[in-house]
C-alpha cells in the first residue's frame, strides 16, 4: 500500500457525475454491452462505416443549396446576398 493507493480510495468513479467527478472529463464515447468504448474516430476505422458515412457525405454534397428568406404573407423568397449563401453554395477555386 504505498502512497498512490491511499489516494486511490479518494478518486471517483466514471460514473460519478458531480461536479467532481471523471464522467465530465471522459471523451464522448458509447459504452457497448461488452463493455468496449466506441469513439468516432473508433468507428472511422471500420470499412463499413467509413464507406457509409463516405456515400452519406458525398450525396449531400452533391444536393443544390438554396437559401430562402420568409415573406410576411407566407410566402418565400431566394436569397443570393446573405453570408451563408457566399460560404455553402459557391464553388470552391482551384
């Protein structure tokens, strides 16, 4: 029983959500029901989610976007002149 082991008593567990516990301080895992801790970049290193997330991202990249704007009667309106609109919808240069 030497130092370390005397503080070892005062840890506190996983578990533990107070303000004091090591819960706030874990990464954002899942714990599966064997007991392994699944992270993204875990999963990343998997063929079949790799490709999954591969095809998801490319087809929503490949979808037109377009900005409305809310009109007063209900309708709407394209909008060309807004921030948003400059980041997502143009082209990058090369």
């Amino acid at each position: 029983m030497g130092l370390f082991s005397f503080f070892d008593r005062f840890r506190a567990s996983a578990d533990d959500r107070s303000p004091w516990g090591d819960f706030w301080f874990e990464p954002v895992t899942v714990r599966t029901s064997s007991g392994m801790r699944v992270s993204a970049d875990n999963a990343l290193r998997l063929a079949a989610v790799y490709a999954s997330v591969r095809i998801l991202a490319e087809t929503m990249a490949s979808l037109p976007f377009v900005l409305y704007r809310q009109r007063t009667d209900g309708g709407k309106d394209k909008v060309t002149d807004h921030w948003l609109y400059r980041l997502l919808a143009k082209r990058p240069n090369r």
